[in-house]
C-alpha cells in the first residue's frame, strides 16, 4: 500500500526532521545535500511535504534496470517522492511541485518539477517552461516548469542530464519530439575512448551528437572564436528565440542548461549612448544546474570560487531546428550593417532584440496586438514566411523600457551564409517594405511603436 505522512514546516529544524523520516526508509542514502538545498532555496516558503512512498520513478528504473541491479549492494528500486506546498491546507494553488529522492550513498536528489516562482531569487526572470503534471493520490496537479534532476554519479554526469532536461522539454511540448528517461539517453551516448557505464564524463561532440540522435541540429558557439561580446550577444538572441541550449565549463569541468535571464538593467539601458543589444543590459542567466535546485543564476560579475558566473563559460551548444540555418551572429552583422548604412529611420541610440521565431507563432501573436498599425498588422499576417524567421525588435531605450518596439526588420533563417539580400521584411515610423516575388514592395504609412514580441519566454514573478 502506498503510504503518505505529512510534515509541518513551521521552522527550519523541521527540514531536519524530514531528513531523519528519509533515513528510516533510505538508511544508508545521503540526504545532506537534499535538506541543505531545500533549506538554502526554499527555506520557509515551503510550509509542508507530503511524503508519498514508495514511488516508482521512471528514470530512476531506467538507470536501475542499466546498472544498478547489477550491482553487489544494489539500491532501492523505488522511491520517495516529496510533494511541497506553500501552505498547511495543501490545497492546489498551495502546491509548489514535486520532489523525487533515491536511494543512493552519494545524493539522494533526484527528480522534480517544481514552479520557478518560488525559486527565483529575483523580483522576476523570463524563463523557458512547459506544462507537466504529478499526480497526488489520483489528483493532476499541473505547473509549468522546467525539467530538472540531480546526476546519479555512475550513469549520468552533468552534461547527460543537461541532454535530457532538454530532450524532455522539447518531447512535453511539441509532438515531434520524443521523451526519454534518463537510462535512455546514457545508451545514446557515441562511443568515446572508454566505456558507457560507469560514465566518465562527456565532450563536446558526444554532446553535440547526443542531441543529434535525438532529432535537432546542435550548433556549437565558442568564446574563443567569437569573442566574448558576440559570443554572449549570440547567446542571449538564441535563449530570446525560446531554444534552451548546453553551456559547458571548461575551467569547472561542469555543463549547465541555460533556460532563460534575468530582467534588464533599466538604468545602465537609460545611459545607453550608441547602437546596443538588449542583452548588453542584462546581467543574470537562469539555468538548470544538477547540482543545485533548479532556476539557479549565472551572474555577469559572478565566477568566484563559489559560484559559476559569466566567465565561466567558454562554449554553448544549441539544438536548433532544421530549418534554422542562418546562424545569430550574421544575422547581427547583417541587421546592424543595414541599420548604420540608414536604409530605416531611426533614431539613435537605438536598442536591438534579434531572436528567432515560427511563421505560426508570430502570426499568432499578432492578433494580439491591440495597438499596432492596421496596415502593418495585414501585411505582416499575409506575407509569405518560411517556417522560421529571425525577427529583430529596435527601439529608442524610452521606448524598450516600456516594452515597446519602434521598428522590426524580418530574415529568411533558411538563407545562406553568404547570401547578400536575406530581407523579407522591415518596417520604421514612416513606412514598411515587404518582398513580393524577388522585388520588395514599399508602404508609406506612419506607424507608431507597439509592444515588443513576448511569445518564446514567460515573465515569472517570484512568490
């Protein structure tokens, strides 16, 4: 029969009693380092846990089923899985999301999905996230979020486990993709100079070719070869576009997910006095890190011994898709040099937000839009678009500080490198010109700002 015991949080010692009613069931299991996070990142936000046992848990079996069973001491095949609430009543809005703990003598963390709002350590973040559900006693209890798991130590490493958040995310929210559990993903792994299990850890390929197998097209961006202002330009219109994407730590030894970013620095964007990106005024990444809680920050003036921070990162791998060939860093080129050769009015200085979209997605959005043009509105829903564009969004800082955008230029993703005439598509205050055929037609209509694109990330405010 499955048991359920419920624990009071009304201090932090009572964290400690929830460690003392895992060891009863999990003796031999370390759950320091469960109690400290749970501590650390929720504290007395979380006001009780429920403990479901046992709990079958289907990355854990499948990592069980791998390796563990075959060994002399093997751990427990079933779980325990915490389930958190912000309140006594445990009622659903009260719910802040599931906890599943392993048995196992080096962590026993294991699974979660758990609400970003309650873990954020900021006033908001804009983050990735996808609606998954747990089920408490037959009672669907949906969040959105973003997968998370701490790495088992034999099977999977850091870089595995940032290969399945995002193979998992992917498979919750587009039917095209597959789920795999984690199990799956370390018998995925290319052969390198050893063996597969116990797991030594992972490259970069065998990252790269882990999405690969799992239906993406991963594109490798490098500090070195960029340079450090392109390098986190490139990755923050990557992150903009929605696509959560490998960073890896060379110095560390140590692989992330990087799922979205902070808010923007308003008052270094009000001193902005020359062309600019909107990721030049935001100082904090949010990542899914296996060693922490999930929606942990990477900071632009972290990287102490302590904690990771911007320097810290030497190369992402992105998954794109495989229509998205363009790559962000000519598409910045490209923009910028159509800008400074005045082919649009516009008023310097001038912020720039270049992501990537669907067709589908932004037509949707569209019809959202209660202030902008009429004629920029028909225009933009009957243009014929491949199936993603690179969209760039330019604004005064007055204007990007109320989330307003005064311009916004359309580009064929599926264009070459090399390709001298991308353009589907701009628009400033005083007209729009759109490609038809192999001519671009032009509008002369005024066209006042309207709000900024806000469909590939969530603002989350923190609870």
């Amino acid at each position: 029969m499955i048991d359920y015991r419920f624990l009071e949080i009304a201090e932090l010692g009572d964290y400690d009693r929830l460690g003392q009613a895992l060891a009863q069931r999990f003796p031999e299991a370390e759950h320091g380092l469960l109690i400290g996070e749970l501590k650390e990142r929720l504290g007395l936000t979380c006001r009780a846990v429920l403990l479901e046992s046992p709990y079958r848990d289907f990355d854990h079996s499948s990592v069980f089923a791998l390796f563990y069973a075959k060994k002399h001491r093997p751990p427990a095949r079933d779980c325990i899985r915490l389930h958190l609430f912000a309140g006594t009543d445990l009622t659903d809005e009260q719910y802040i999301g599931s906890y599943v703990v392993r048995d196992s003598r080096i962590d026993s963390c294991g699974r979660a999905l758990l609400d970003p709002a309650y873990l954020i350590d900021r006033e908001r973040a804009y983050l990735l996230g996808v609606e998954m559900t747990a089920h408490l006693a037959g009672t669907p209890l949906p969040k959105r979020v973003f997968p998370w798991m701490a790495q088992d130590t034999d099977i999977a490493v850091c870089a595995h486990v940032a290969v399945w958040t995002i193979v998992n995310y992917y498979g919750f929210k587009y039917p095209e993709y597959c789920r795999r559990s984690i199990g799956s993903i370390a018998e995925q792994t290319p052969p390198g100079l050893g063996r597969r299990v116990p797991s030594e850890g992972l490259d970069l390929s065998q990252v790269s070719d882990l999405l690969a197998a799992n239906g993406f097209f991963p594109l490798v961006l490098s500090k070195d070869t960029l340079g450090e202002l392109e390098f986190f330009r490139a990755l923050f219109s990557y992150i903009e576009s929605g696509i959560p994407m490998v960073a890896a730590m060379t110095g560390r030894q140590h692989a992330v997910t990087i799922i979205g970013h902070g808010p923007v620095d308003e008052a270094a964007l009000s001193a902005a006095t020359d062309w600019s990106f909107h990721s030049d005024f935001i100082d904090d990444l949010i990542v899914v890190d296996d060693n922490r809680l999930p929606y942990s920050r990477l900071s632009r003036g972290g990287g102490t011994s302590d904690m990771a921070g911007f320097a810290d990162l030497d190369h992402v791998i992105v998954p794109l898709s495989e229509k998205m060939y363009l790559n962000a860093s000519i598409v910045h080129e490209r923009v910028l040099g159509l800008l400074k050769a005045g082919a649009l009015a516009i008023d310097e200085p001038a912020v720039l937000r270049i992501y990537l979209t669907s067709n589908r997605s932004l037509k949707r959005e569209l019809q959202t839009h209660q202030h902008m043009n009429a004629v920029l509105k028909d225009v933009l829903t009957r243009l014929e678009l491949p199936r993603f564009v690179w969209c760039a969004e330019i604004a005064t800082p007055p204007q990007y500080a109320r989330q307003l955008t005064g311009a916004r230029i359309l580009i064929d993703a599926t264009a070459g490198t090399y390709e001298r005439d991308p353009w589907l598509f701009w628009h400033d205050v005083l007209g729009l010109r759109y490609r038809s055929g192999s001519i671009m037609e032009a509008l002369d209509v005024p066209i006042a700002p309207y709000d900024l694109y806000r469909n590939n990330l969530t603002e989350v405010k923190r609870r």
